[in-house]
C-alpha cells in the first residue's frame, strides 16, 4: 500500500524538514507521532514490582508477588512467557480472565489448583484500511477485504448483547458507505431563569371552578 516500515531503529531527531532515523535524514512536512496508552496506576496503588512500561509483574498463577488473594490481568499485568511478555491484546486479557476466575472458584470450593497459566495464541488481526484488513492465524496469512470480513465478525462475536452488535454493525456500514463517522453527543439543556409574570386572579378563580 505504499508504506514502508522500518524496524529496529529510533527517531534521532524530529525538525521542521523532517526526521532523522538512524543518522538518515527523511523529508517531510507532516510527522505523526503516536504511542501507547499509559497503564493502570495499580502497581502503585499496591506498591509491588513493575516493569519498564509500569505494568504490574505478576506470578503464573496470575497473583500479585507477596498478595495471594489479589490477581492481575490484562494490560496493567506483566508476565513473560517463552522469554518475552505477553502482549496487551484482547485475547490475553480474555484468557487470563478465564483463568482468575477458575482459579478463585477452585479456592472457594476445594479444588486444586489449575496449572499454571499459559498463553494460546490465536493469531493476529488489524484492520489498515477501508475494507482493508490483515490476519494472521497460525500459518494462514491473508489480507484485504477477506482478512476484513474476518476482523468485523470476531469483533462483532465479542460484543456483549445482540442489540450492541446491530448498532456497531448499522456505524460501521454507515462509515463505509458515506465515509462519515457518526457521533454520539451528551448534551446539557440549561434552560435560562424566567421571571414569571404574577398569577392572574381570574385565571386562577377560572381553573378552581373548574
């Protein structure tokens, strides 16, 4: 699609004419920077271990290191696996919510404990454009409106009622056919203070009569 990627290399120096990355020097007049969201504050609510991006570092059971009762999923937990940690996608959040949830039930029943947590990647999905989308599911690798189609019915699946699937699904056809995203306004209706004309003794005699 035109977009060359560079791995491995850092942003040296961002100027008027451009950038410089890796000692070489890249034109432009517009440069978009963008980053991750910053992570929970849980790690410092609980004062326990973090890791660089501030996420809390958890065991394999899913616990907090000194707190046995308290587990940690999702995008504030940090836990490696094969030598590398785990990324902050859905599915991992999902999974290890699953596993929380076995785990404490097992506690509260008397069963043993499940063994220790472990990842089962499913593969990757991203949409790139309108109609546009990759996938990438164990050696299946496909791209374009196919890879979208995918992307939109595991999203749509993962919805939590059947009336939050229609109204994804009518913005998302709304967006690709008119290219315009819809909006959802919350809006204050302050109405301003009247002075009220006095109370007209007739009327009032009128409405008590009746």
């Amino acid at each position: 699609m035109g977009v060359e990627v560079l791995l491995g290399h850092g942003v040296d120096q961002i100027d008027a004419d451009g950038v410089i990355v890796a000692g070489e020097r890249i034109a432009s007049k517009t440069v978009i920077w963008t980053a991750g969201v910053a992570p929970s504050p849980a790690g410092k609510w609980l004062n326990v271990e973090t890791d660089r991006a501030g996420r809390v570092r958890i065991q394999k059971d899913l616990s907090v290191p000194g707190y046995r009762a308290i587990f940690v999923v999702g995008d504030t937990a940090s836990l490696d696996q094969n030598g590398k940690p785990l990324p902050g996608v859905a599915q991992v959040a999902i999974q290890q919510g699953r596993y929380a949830g076995k785990l404490i039930r097992n506690h509260i029943v008397g069963k043993p404990e499940p063994s220790p947590f472990r990842y089962f990647d499913k593969g990757n999905m991203a949409v790139v454009g309108k109609g546009f989308a990759v996938l990438q599911s164990f050696k299946v690798e496909i791209s374009g409106l196919a890879a979208w189609f995918a992307w939109a019915a595991v999203h749509l699946q993962f919805l939590a009622t059947s009336s939050l699937r229609l109204t994804v699904l009518l913005q998302w056809v709304w967006t690709y056919v008119t290219g315009q995203r819809g909006d959802r306004l919350i809006v204050n209706h302050h109405s301003s203070e009247v002075t009220k004309p006095a109370p007209d003794p007739t009327a009032n005699a009128t409405f008590a009569g009746r």
